[in-house]
C-alpha cells in the first residue's frame, strides 16, 4: 500500500510529467515546472517543506521579501505604526 505524505501531493498528468503542489498560508502552490519523475516531484515539496520550517521560503506569488523586511515596509508605509518612545 503507498504511503501518504504528510505534505503536499504528487500527480500525474496525461503527458506522464508529474505536478507537485502543496498548501500553505491557506493557499495551493503548484510547482513552478512539472517533474520528469515522480521521485523529482517528491524532491521538490521535501524542500519546500524543509525551507518553509526554516523560514527560508519566499511565496513565489508574494514576490521576494522576508518577514523582517515585510515588517519594515508595513511601519514605512504609514508613521501612525512606527513604535512611539518607550513609555516610562
């Protein structure tokens, strides 16, 4: 019997190419490429899990900034949501 994957999941096309695809932030990411191999397929969500529970991915989708860097673009955008002086 196979074994599920606890992310993400692998299909096969009519081409016999493989798609991979996952879920994250309430999102379906579709790989970016189709995969020659299952085994391909399956290599490419491992990573994105693996650079998802490092921190280290960037939504393709999103654009490329970090969290640091989405933080300081959201307090830039409006002065009312920079920190006021520490109170004290």
């Amino acid at each position: 019997m196979p074994t599920r994957r606890h992310f993400g999941s692998v299909r096969r096309l009519p081409s016999c190419r493989y798609q991979a695809s996952c879920w994250h932030n309430v999102s379906r990411r579709v790989a970016p490429d189709t995969f020659p191999s299952n085994s391909d397929a399956q290599l490419w969500l491992s990573n994105v899990d693996t650079a998802i529970h490092k921190g280290e991915w960037v939504d393709p989708a999103g654009g490329r900034m970090t969290v640091a860097g989405l933080a300081e673009h959201w307090q830039s955008s409006d002065p009312s949501k920079r920190p006021g002086p520490p109170v004290g």
